[in-house]
C-alpha cells in the first residue's frame, strides 16, 4: 500500500480525526465521533419540508426523511477521484489494521446522538411536516456513503449486523469504490453481514482511464476493482453498480465493449447511471461543459443497455440526473419488496 500512515509516528493507537480535522467538519454541519462522521442529506431536509424526495425513496422505497448518511472512516479513502465533490485532497490512505477502531455499537449509538443534535433546529420551522419530523429522529434508512471509503473500517460488516438488530431499521445502502476485494468475500459468507444493497463505484471501463479519473493508491487498484466485482458477484444481497458519466471523458461509444467486460462479471442487479456534478471542489478538477444533461445520461445508459444485452432502462429521475438500468432475469425488482426486520 502506498502513502501509509505509521501509527507509531504520529503516537496513535486508536484511530480518530485531528481536533483541526473536526472543527473543520463541523463548521460544515457534519456530527464527528471519533473516526466517523454524519451529516443532514439536503433531500431530508426537502422531505420533511414538502419539498420533495431523493431517487432512492422514488425507486427504492427507503424513507427519505429518516435516513441517516454517514461514514465510519469519514476522512480516509484509498482514492482521490477527480469527480468527487468532498475535500479529496485531504482524504488519508491508511493501513487502518495497524489502529484499534471504535465499536459499531458505539458509533451507531454516537452518531444517532449527533444527527439528533443536527435536526433539532428544524421542529421550529413552520413549514416541518411533524409527524415525519417526530419519526425520523430514529432513523429507518442508513446510507453508508457520506465521505471516504467505508470498507476501509474493519469491522464494517459487524456494523452492518449490529444495525439489522435495531428494531425500525429498514434498510442499509454501502457504496464502495472497490478497492478491497476482501471485504466482499468475508461478508459473502455471512448474510447476516450484507447490506440491503451494497454498491460499487466504477467510473472508468479500463485501467488507463481508471488511473486518470479514480486515481487509487493503491498500485494494483485496477486489479482490486475487478477482483472486487467477482467477490461482489457471490452476495446475496442487492447488488448495485454506480457509474459517474464525465462527459467527453468516459462516455465514449468506444468504451461501451469495455464496460461490459468489466460488469459481466459481477452480475450486478442494477446500474445506476449518474451525472457528474459540477459541485464543491469537483469544480476545481472538472468544467460545467463536462456535467451531461439528463438527455445525454439517458442516451449513454440506452446505448450501455444495448452494449450489455441483458439490461434496460426502468427508471430515470431528471432533476437528479440518473437513470435506472436493471438486469431482465434479476430476482429482485427496482423497488424493494421486503425490509430489515420484516416478518
């Protein structure tokens, strides 16, 4: 592994932010425990003011307005993807082994309490629906997404199985860049330990553009994703591949043969084609000419779909700039049929 952190150079035993580090999180309305992180989605924040839902509750059925996005290595990823709107260039690659971690039953715990602290303001606007204000201060959903690379914590699929033991809990959504193969096969092995859907980023169909765009630390990254992709393909679980079009950059009709090599194997329920956006710092690595329209996402996942054979549009949501491709012989529909903890 490259650009390692020594644990001993710095007199760290327990991995956890810098004070500078968190001070500067929560000046941007994150909730900080220890090495993890939580933040208010803005369409949570629509959802309990009327305004609106995410794609996720359109398609899925996860409760918007109860939905808890957070990370348990909240400033630590293996990439710095030019794409990503979050402050990349100070992500930390560490060899996270070399620490001891927090407890999945006390970050949860934690970060509930944070969140909490984080949505109380918002029982004074008069525009609050307050029964969903009242039942999202549990949250139902968990987006495993926020910031960094969560299976870069050790013991993410014991927090996976902690949070099915929580009686409202619904559903569990981990998005992955795919960088540790391993993960996938632990977990592969224990259902109790997958998540609802478990996501894999990829966002280049070779290993020169997978350089140029996801710029992994890791000298074998590319090899990673693939081996990933096969360890991915054994769950039980949902599986949802997740794909950032730049455009002019990976949305060349020539690329297409090369993202079925690369998806075939993993036999993905569900593609997600989505824009780049041209937000927060991504601003700085790319132009608004590369963020496509939902016309030009549409034609690519169209054309993608072709190229694969075996997927077809189902669903597209314009004001988000994504669109929906599910394999035709997938057990599982777009909307999820059956939840955590249902009889």
């Amino acid at each position: 592994m490259e650009n390692k952190i020594n644990p001993s150079k710095y007199n760290l035993s327990t991995l956890k932010l810098t004070e500078k580090t968190e001070l500067n999180l929560r000046k941007k309305h994150y909730g900080v425990f220890g090495h993890s992180g939580v933040q208010i989605c803005s369409w949570t924040k629509k959802s309990l003011t009327g305004k609106g839902v995410c794609y996720k509750e359109k398609f899925y059925g996860v409760d918007c307005h109860s939905c808890m996005e957070m990370s348990p290595v909240v400033m630590w990823c293996q990439q710095n993807c030019t794409f990503c709107w979050r402050p990349m260039e100070y992500m930390r690659n560490i060899n996270i082994e070399e620490f001891n971690v927090d407890e999945p039953k006390n970050i949860i715990e934690n970060l509930t309490e944070e969140r909490r602290k984080l949505l109380s303001g918002f029982g004074g606007n008069d525009n609050i629906n307050m029964d969903k204000f009242n039942d999202c201060i549990v949250p139902s959903h968990y987006a495993i997404s926020l910031s960094g690379e969560p299976t870069m914590y050790s013991k993410l699929g014991e927090l996976v199985e902690y949070l099915k033991t929580l009686p409202k809990t619904k559903t569990i959504f981990i998005v992955s860049n795919g960088q540790e193969p391993e993960f996938f096969k632990k977990i592969a092995k224990n259902e109790k330990q997958q998540p609802t859907q478990m996501y894999i980023s990829i966002d280049a169909p070779n290993e020169e553009l997978f350089k140029k765009i996801n710029k992994s630390l890791y000298s074998d990254g590319w090899d990673r994703l693939k081996q990933s992709l096969k360890n991915y393909s054994k769950l039980q679980t949902r599986k949802i591949l997740r794909m950032t079009v730049i455009k002019g950059i990976n949305d060349g009709d020539e690329l297409l043969e090369q993202y079925k090599e690369l998806i075939a194997p993993s036999n993905a329920d569900i593609i997600e084609v989505k824009a780049y956006m041209h937000l927060g710092l991504a601003r700085k690595r790319h132009t608004k000419e590369q963020m496509p329209n939902i016309e030009e996402v549409t034609l690519f996942a169209q054309k993608l779909g072709k190229t694969l054979g075996n997927y077809k549009i189902e669903a597209q949501m314009p004001n988000s700039l994504i669109v929906l491709l599910r394999r035709q012989d997938s057990n599982h529909k777009l909307r999820i049929e059956k939840f955590e903890n249902e009889k």
